[in-house]
C-alpha cells in the first residue's frame, strides 16, 4: 500500500478517513499525508 493508492481509494470514496487514519496507526503514511489527503489535520 502506498500514499498514491491510499490517495486514490480515498478519491474514488473507497477509503474513508477512518481507514486513512489507521494507515497513519500503521506507519503508511506520515500526519501530513494524511491532511493532503483527507484535508484535515490528523488527531490521534
């Protein structure tokens, strides 16, 4: 899995920001990734 698939899933709303967010838990992808994706910033 990487930041351009989790990206895309995301787009295409076959990722939620739930499951963003446990990519982040798992070490994917960084904090700001998350926020360039989600447009949030990430809290734990």
């Amino acid at each position: 899995m990487t930041f351009e698939i989790i990206k895309k899933n995301y787009e295409r709303k076959l990722w939620n920001k739930q499951m963003v967010k446990t990519a982040v838990i798992k070490g994917v992808i960084t904090d700001k990734q998350y926020k360039e994706i989600t447009g949030e910033t990430y809290e734990p």
